[in-house]
C-alpha cells in the first residue's frame, strides 16, 4: 500500500508525550530514536478512543522507558498496513484482525484485557433488529438491509456472517449488505432505522448506553455468539530481541486502575489490567474463517 495512503489513513492520531528526561536509563535501546508507536482498531470513534488509549500509551511509556505515540486507525486495514510496513511496535487487533496481522505483518499475541478473574478476557457478538421491524428470528433477515461494520471485524462481520449461515442465510446473497465502517456506525444506522437489521457487539452496546442511545427493550436479539476472545495486544515480530523481551514484560503486567470506570466499559473491560495471551487462543477464529470460506487475502 502506498504511503500516501498510510499517511491517509492515520490522519486521526493522538500522542501520549511522556518526559524524555524520564526516560535516559533505557532510551538506548528504544525504536525510532526514542519512539515506540501504538496502533489501535477503530473499535468506538476515534474522539472516544483517543484519550483512553493516550493514558494507556503513557502507562507503557514510564514502564517500558521510551515515548509512546498512540495512532487511532481510521480502517481495520490501515493497522494491518501499518504493521505491515514497520510503522508500528505495538498493535491492538480485533481477533480476524489479528490472525490476518500474524500471517502477513509479523504480529504477535502478547497480552490481553483481563476479565474480573485475572484471565483473558472475552466478549459476544450478535445479530439485532428494533422491534417495529417486523423481524422475529435470524431466518426472517433474509432478503432484508442488514449493517456489517468492516470487512476485517471478527464481532462486526465474521460471527455475524456466521450466525446469518447458521440460520441458512448466505451472507453474501440472501441480504443486502452495507459495511459501515466501524461497530458505531452500524449501530447508528440500525439505530436510526437506516438498515433493517445488524451487527452488535457487547462493547458497542455498553457506549450506545453511554451514549443515550441504547435502553432494554430498544433492540430485539436474534442470535449471540459464543464468547470470544478479546483483542490481543500484539508486538511486531522482528524487533530487537532485548527490547522486545522487556516490552513483552511491561504489556503482560501493566496495571490498569488508573483508567477511569466509565472508559473501561467504553472498552468493554472487565478486569483492571493487561495478562499474557498467546497465538493460539486464535485458533478457533482460524477455523471459524475456514468454515466460512473466507480468503483473508481478499480482507487486506
């Protein structure tokens, strides 16, 4: 992908700037003259996710010795790109993007948001309607508007697309099918009656509360997901094996009190800090993807 586009792509960025006078006794071994850089899915808007994501950013900066800069992608791809192209150090990934990310830009599963048991985390996703639809169960969306949010989400495409086969409904034919680009705005256009079904994760359906916009009872739940395993907290591969032994470290233990309660459910988060997660707690996406048929070339 051309950098024009990478450039583009990251226009939405936030800067979690840390004191370079904090950081003389590890700064030698740190990337990019000092700058370690963090890139996130656009899971919720980027002016939600940013000042989240800024202290987190500042958290791994003093612990890991080195000035972080948080970028908010404006497209699961652009992360991916960037990844890809050795713009980034640390990455978050939703779970099909991370699979995508290990095979083609040397991403790997490090660490994970904790549940309140100090386990890796999970989440749902599902297939919703509003009541004066007309919808009554998943079959009946056949033939109807329905919002993915971006072809490359596990809880905005992959689970739905699958609770949609399940109910003997080609994702691909038998709807008509609109990616709205990120998890809000598929909610909004279901919302505002744009689209006649759609995606809806758990942690979209905490902001939409957040927001005013959710209340129980505005949505009728056609099919939900088994639990999935949350975004992993990746590292590029080919960093230098001593940097990227001590930021492993720092991402497996960082403590997560300070973040305020409201932006942890913003993020769906359940514990109070990151825990190690490995590749393979991917494995089932792999062969939800297979299942599916889903050529994740064709995603990229």
């Amino acid at each position: 992908m051309k950098q024009t586009y990478l450039t583009t792509a990251f226009a939405v960025l936030a800067t979690a700037l840390v004191s370079t006078a904090a950081y003389a006794e590890n700064d030698k071994d740190c990337p990019n003259g000092g700058v370690v850089r963090f890139g996130v899915e656009p899971f919720d808007t980027a002016p939600r996710l940013t000042p989240i994501y800024e202290q987190i950013g500042k958290l791994i900066g003093e612990k890991i010795g080195c000035e972080v800069k948080v970028y908010v992608a404006t497209n699961y791809n652009a992360e991916i790109e960037a990844m890809r192209n050795d713009k980034l150090e640390i990455g978050e990934f939703g779970p099909l993007g991370y699979v995508l990310a290990h095979q083609v830009a040397k991403a790997e599963a490090v660490a994970a948001f904790s549940n309140s048991e100090g386990k890796p985390d999970t989440y749902w996703a599902s297939l919703v309607t509003y009541p004066s639809s007309g919808i009554k169960t998943a079959a009946e969306i056949k033939g109807h508007s329905f919002a993915f949010s971006d072809p490359a989400s596990t809880s905005g495409h992959l689970f739905p697309a699958y609770g949609l086969a399940k109910a003997g409904i080609d994702p691909d034919k038998d709807i008509k099918a609109i990616f709205a680009g990120s998890h809000t705005s598929s909610f909004e256009a279901l919302y505002n009656k744009k689209v006649d079904a759609g995606e809806l994760n758990s942690e979209q359906l905490e902001s939409a509360k957040q927001r005013g916009h959710y209340k129980d009872g505005d949505l009728v739940f056609l099919w939900k997901s088994d639990p999935i395993p949350t975004d992993p907290i990746t590292v590029r591969g080919d960093l230098p094996a001593g940097f990227k032994a001590r930021l492993i470290k720092v991402l497996q233990t960082l403590d997560l009190h300070g973040l305020d309660e409201k932006d942890r459910k913003v993020m769906g988060m359940h514990g109070l800090r990151f825990v190690p997660q490995t590749d393979k707690a991917y494995d089932g996406i792999r062969d939800l993807v297979k299942t599916l048929h889903i050529d994740l070339q064709k995603l990229s």
